[in-house]
C-alpha cells in the first residue's frame, strides 16, 4: 500500500510487468538492475576472493486506516513487516559479472483484517562484456516474485490474492564506434494460486531490435526500437492480443541533467475476435540534481497491458519524486505516483499516492525511517474507489 511496497509490486513494476523505463544504460529495453545498488555501492560486505556477500535486514511498522481497501467500510489496522535479505556478487573478471539477490518476507496484520502471507523475491543477472571480439555482449536475467497481495497503486493484478510471477530474458548487443545494435527475448509469466482466477494467469513472450548512435558520446544518444509481443492466457483465448511498438527516442546527459525519453505508436489486436486498441505509446525518464543536497526525478510510461477478466488495456504511469538532504546523516524524499488505466470494455480507473518519509543514517550499518502515505482510487463507475492513510516507521540494517 506504500508508494513502494514490500511484497507487492511498486510503481515502478521492476518485476514481470516492467515498466521500461529506459535504465542508466541508455538503450537497454529491460530495466532488470537489482534495488539498492546505489545506497550499497559504501557497504563492503563479506568479501570471499571474486564472491561478495551483502547481507540486510529491514522491519516496518505501518498503521493503515483502510487494510482492506474497501470504499464504505474502513477497518485500521497495523502491518509488521520482516524482510531479510541476502546479496551475492560474482565478478572473476572485469568482462563478467553475476548478480543474485534473495529477499524473504513475513507480512502480518496485527487484528487480522487481512490475510498475513509470505513473500520471495529472486533476481540474477549475468553480463559477460567484449564475448568473442570487441564490442559484443552477452546479458541474461531472470526476476521471480512470490507474494500474496500488491501495491494499492496497481490497478491490473487482484489484490489480496496470492501469486507467482517470473520473467526471463536474454540480450545480445554489439558496439562499433559510435553505433550500436541489440536485440532480446523476454518470457513473463503470472500464475494465480487460487483456481477461481485462473482467467487472469498469462504468459507473454516478447521480441525486440534496438539501434542506436552516439551524436554526442556520453551526453547525446539517438535510438529506434521495433517491439512485438504475444499475450497468451491460460483459461478462455478470446482475450489473446499481440502488440506491436515503434519507439524513437533519445538519452544522454547535459549538465546536471540526465535524460532518456522515447516516443512512438503501439497498435493491440485481439487473436480471435474483433478488438482492436491503438495509439501513442512513450517513456521517459529525468533525473536533474540541483545541487549537492537536492535531486529531482521523474519517470512516465504508457502501453498495452492485460487487464483483470476484461482483454486490454491502455495503462499510463507516471513519478515525481525529490530528495533533500537535511543534515549530513538525514534524508527527505517526497514522492508522488499516478496510475490509469483504460479498459477496453469502457471501465476507467485511476489511482494517486503521495508520500513523504525521513530517512536517518543512526551508523553505519543502521538507518531509521519514518513515512507518511496517502492512496486514493477514482473509477468510472463509481464503485471500487477507496482512500487509504498510513505512517511508517522502520529501521533497516546493511553490512
């Protein structure tokens, strides 16, 4: 129910629905990064020769005046949440490097308003550099996510509903001066544990080509993409479409400004009966750091999803986010998320959140957190709106 939550899937969907937001490499179509890179790049973890180990643990403590998301009848509650976590890093060379991560979550409601469930969350990465001559590479990942409810801000994936997502994908890219050439495969899959929702179960498969030229090395990047993709459910194929993307765009950095915007048309066709959606389809991503003590950023998206029991639909994302450092061990980052989506079938939703939250490095090893969120859902037929406030206080600890 966080702007970011536990075991559900944040705004950022960086698991099987991935956003696309165009990543810090400029050009990669799968933002597959593993979080909390930047705030571990200080820590040295437990270091074995080319293994690196980096253990963590996180517990939250939220407050909600609305656990079950309901429009009428409100019912507070508190959530415990408990997420250790372990980190390895392989790197035998400086032209490979592998990346795992693990995190376990146990997710309980103190007066048992909502169903307390487990969560696993795996992600591997490889990269292999310069494979077989200069400029040829060679990257595979695979993200899986087991949880048992989502982030209110989703409007495509059943809340409360237990469920297991994977998505796979493999990408090869070549590099000549100033050009670049890439192309990927990527298999996602979602899976309902519950029978009665086996409608919603899905898998996706997904082919690219991506080019791209160095205008300006480092500051300047112009790109086209050409995507298609095949969703496929597993009860009633009715609801079957492919999507096919045209997207061009350009990244780079000026001054204190980084920037990765792409832009295009997106045509969804149904497989086996006459429907048919189609038009503009963008991402974007800023980042501009104002000074040493201020960064704002921003991210949007628009596309093609699979919607709950109902064919497709036309999904918008977009983040505002800013970062104040107060003191020199503390932290204020406000965030705002917006979420629509249109349904074929004529039903609209939409959701808001904002937050804001304080972070306090105590040591080290030690940060304290302390958070407010607001979440509110509008729909077209008035009903299945809700409102939800919550605070947070947590602490998490990182070696």
């Amino acid at each position: 129910m966080r702007l970011n939550g536990g075991g559900g899937v944040s705004l950022q969907r960086h698991i099987f629905l991935s956003i696309l937001l165009l990543p810090a490499c400029l050009g990669a179509e799968t933002a597959l990064s593993l979080p909390d890179e930047a705030s571990r790049s200080a820590l040295r973890g437990f270091n074995w020769g080319h293994l690196t180990l980096l253990p963590s643990y996180k517990y939250d403590l939220t407050y909600t005046d609305n656990s079950t998301r309901t429009q009428n009848t409100a019912t507070e509650d508190l959530l415990h949440e408990l997420r250790p976590k372990v980190d390895l890093r392989f790197k035998p060379s400086e032209l490979i490097d592998l990346q795992c991560d693990y995190e376990l979550g146990w997710h309980d409601y103190t007066k048992d308003t909502a169903r307390d469930y487990l969560s696993h969350h795996v992600t591997t990465l490889l990269e292999v550099r310069n494979m077989l001559r200069d400029g040829f590479g060679l990257s595979a990942g695979n993200t899986y996510v087991q949880s048992g409810d989502t982030s209110a801000l989703e409007n495509e994936l059943l809340a409360f509903s237990r469920y297991q997502s994977n998505e796979s994908f493999v990408r090869a890219g070549y590099r000549y001066n100033r050009f670049s050439l890439s192309g990927q495969y990527t298999y996602n899959t979602i899976d309902y544990f519950a029978r009665i929702n086996a409608f919603n179960d899905i898998v996706t498969h997904s082919g690219l080509m991506e080019g791209g030229y160095d205008v300006l090395p480092a500051r300047m990047k112009i790109m086209g993409l050409i995507k298609v993709e095949r969703t496929l459910r597993s009860v009633d194929d009715s609801s079957d479409f492919d999507t096919n993307t045209l997207q061009v765009g350009v990244a780079g950095k000026f001054s204190k400004l980084d920037y990765a915007l792409r832009a295009g048309y997106t045509v969804a066709e149904t497989l086996h009966v006459s429907d048919r959606e189609e038009g503009p389809a963008f991402e974007a991503k800023l980042q501009y750091r104002a000074s040493s003590r201020m960064t704002f950023s921003g991210e949007a998206a628009r596309r093609f999803v699979p919607s709950i029991n109902q064919g497709i639909a036309t999904e918008t994302l977009a983040r505002l986010a800013a970062t104040l450092a107060l003191t020199r061990r503390g932290d204020f980052r406000a965030e705002a998320g917006y979420n629509q989506s249109d349904r074929l079938v004529g039903v609209d939703l939409r959701s808001f959140a904002y937050s804001g939250a304080f972070e306090y490095k105590v040591t080290r090893f030690a940060t304290a957190t302390l958070g407010y969120t607001r979440t509110e859902r509008e729909t077209s037929t008035g009903l299945g709106g809700f409102t939800i406030n919550e605070a947070r206080i947590g602490f998490r600890l990182a070696w």
